[in-house]
C-alpha cells in the first residue's frame, strides 16, 4: 500500500511537471477557460463524473494549482464541483433496485441525500468564498502554521517532495530521448501522470475493497448502533480513508438502507463522514507539488466539507431538510421512472455541460 501512494505521489509530480513543459501559452489558454467561478463549478462536476472519481480530479486539481496553472480562487470552485460529481457513482448504484418498489424508494433516497447534501453546502459557501475567499484565506492561515511563511509562493524542501520527484526526472530524460518538442513532452509526461493516479487509486481502492469489503457492514452497525450521529461519521471517516473512495463508502450504503438493514437518517451521518474522508487523497497529493498553493487547496476541499458539516449537522431542524428532501425525491422517482434518466442525465451530465457553456 504505501509502494502505491508513492506512485500516486509520483504521478502528481509528473502532472505538474508536464503542465510546467507545455508553457506559458498553454496555462493562459487553460486559465481563460475556467476563469468563471461557475465554468469551474460545473467544470469540476464533469470531470469528476467521467473519471467516476473526485480522488482523481481533485489530485488533479491540486497538481494545477501546485505547477501554477491555476489560482487558488479558480480552483476552489472546482473542488467543490468535484464534490458534486462523486455522488453519481451511488445515484447510479441506486438502480439496480430499480424493479423493487419499496426497496428502490429507499435506495434511492439514500443516493440523492449525498447529492443534496453537497448542492447545499455548494449554494452557501461558494457565494461567500467568492465575496471573502473565506475558505482558502482559512487554509493559508493553517498552511502557514504548518510550514512557515510564503503560502502563495514557494513551499520548503521536503524529503517526500525530492524522493517523488527522482522517478519523474527519469521519465523525463527518457521521454526527451524521443522527443525535441516541448509540447509532446509536456503532453507525454502528463500522461505518464494520469496513468499513474488512475492505476494507482485503481488498485488501493480494490485491494481496500477486498480486504475489508467483508467488515464494512458489520462496522458500520456496529458503530452506529452505539448512538449518535458521530459514530455515524467516524465510520464514514475511517473508511473511506481505508480505501481512497468516498464512492465505496456511499454506495454500499445505498443497498443496506434499499434493503431496509439502515434508515435513511442513520446512513446520513455516514455520508459525511466519507465527504470528510474523500479530501485526504487531496492532502496527500499536496505533498508532492512545489508551490504552497496546492496545500492550501488541498486544505480548501477538508475545510468546505468540514464547514458543510457545521452548518447543517449540529441543528435538528437543518439537518432533516437533506433528509426530508431525498425521501421527497425518491417518492416521485418510485412512481415515475423518467424522472430517474431525468435527474441522473441532468443533473451530472446536461447541467454541467450547458453551464460550461454558458460561463466557460
């Protein structure tokens, strides 16, 4: 395991230094594209939908922002897309339950909560990281403390950072014996880092998977039994950090509430506890990039999921509304299934895509 997060450190490393090679021209054109705060927004949804893994594009994300590539203003918009985007893995799981009446109204409900959860943390914070940048200018504040001064600028020398970056100046060398062209270059090592996350988050998520797929439900009862929506959480947490996927966690949760094994209310917690795990992948990637920005990033994605949690959780009243709003959803998908094509379709593939449209 740690041979794979240290190829997944790596392949954030070689992503920054792809987009570092590929020059100036190329990050202006790429920053013209997302300069709209809701061009990033949706930009984030999509691509986390078609690589069915915010782990990814927030790792990618975070390699933008550390080669320079991007702001931290114009990333922290697209993080939060990501956060959207990942829920569709368990909409999609919700399906399968599809034929079964009963069962599908609950599973379904248990999908759209994570969705809906998220569309609301999105709609309070994002307007006020706009107006303040209250979020990132909280992650400078923690980035510092963590490292000394220059958050925007350089970040200190780490042993982790060097010995990441000693495999990708190999790849480099050896993609320039190939090439003169700086472009292909840059191209070729982003790649070579592409590959190296997927395959990577690839095979920790399915040997995690393997590993504790069997103890996953026990432990969640087990948890939650003891009471109290922090057990909830904490089993959440912990397991998405075991296996780097917040899908993991969320979509077997849609089957044991479908199947009547949790309540919908008792699985809420659960989900936020794995939108709080999910950001590590996140933290970890920040490791392996030059500029203190992408920590701060990084840190950006762990606080708007923390804060989400803040406002909505502590208050009853708040935090039936997510709850309330999912059985209401799933009642009208159980009566109509076109309602289901249409919300899945639309909300994970045709708004993000007119909305980068429009904003992009």
């Amino acid at each position: 395991m740690f041979g794979l997060l240290y190829l997944f450190l790596v392949g954030v490393s070689s992503l920054e230094a792809g987009i570092k090679a590929l020059g100036a021209d190329f990050q202006i054109g790429l920053l013209e594209r997302v300069d709209h705060p809701l061009a990033g927004l949706f930009a984030g949804i999509l691509a986390t939908v078609l690589v069915q893994s915010s782990s990814v594009s927030t790792a990618t994300i975070v390699g933008l922002v550390g080669a320079g590539t991007l702001s931290i203003e114009a990333a922290a918009p697209m993080i939060m897309g990501a956060n959207i985007g990942t829920t569709v893995t368990s909409t999609l799981a919700s399906l399968g339950h599809v034929r079964r009446g009963d069962e599908f109204r609950r599973a379904f409900a248990a999908a759209t909560v994570h969705d809906i959860f998220n569309v609301l943390a999105v709609i309070v914070f994002l307007p006020i990281q706009l107006r303040t940048g209250f979020l990132s200018r909280v992650a400078e504040e923690i980035a510092e403390l963590l490292g000394g001064s220059g958050v925007r600028g350089g970040k200190p020398s780490s042993p982790i950072k060097q010995v990441v970056k000693e495999p990708v100046s190999w790849a480099k060398h050896a993609f320039e014996s190939i090439t003169d062209s700086d472009q292909l270059l840059g191209f070729l090592l982003i790649a070579f880092g592409l590959a190296l996350i997927f395959g990577a988050l690839a095979i920790i998520t399915k040997s995690m998977r393997l590993l504790i797929a069997e103890r996953i439900e026990l432990a969640m009862n087990s948890l939650i039994s003891r009471g109290g929506g922090l057990s909830g959480m904490a089993a959440g947490l912990v397991i998405t950090v075991a296996v780097q996927s917040s899908s993991i966690t969320t979509s077997m949760l849609v089957p044991m509430v479908g199947a009547g094994v949790l309540t919908l209310k008792n699985a809420f917690p659960v989900t936020l506890g794995a939108n709080l795990g999910t950001t590590v992948t996140a933290l970890l990637a920040s490791l392996a990039v030059d500029l203190r920005a992408g920590l701060v990033v990084a840190l950006t994605h762990t606080l708007f999921n923390l804060f989400g949690i803040l406002a909505v959780y502590p208050v009853p009243g708040v935090r039936r509304i997510p709850v309330r709003l999912a059985e209401g959803i799933a009642n009208r998908a159980a009566e109509n299934y076109m309602l289901v094509a249409a919300y899945v379709v639309g909300v994970f593939l045709l708004i993000p895509m007119i909305g980068i449209v429009l904003f992009g």
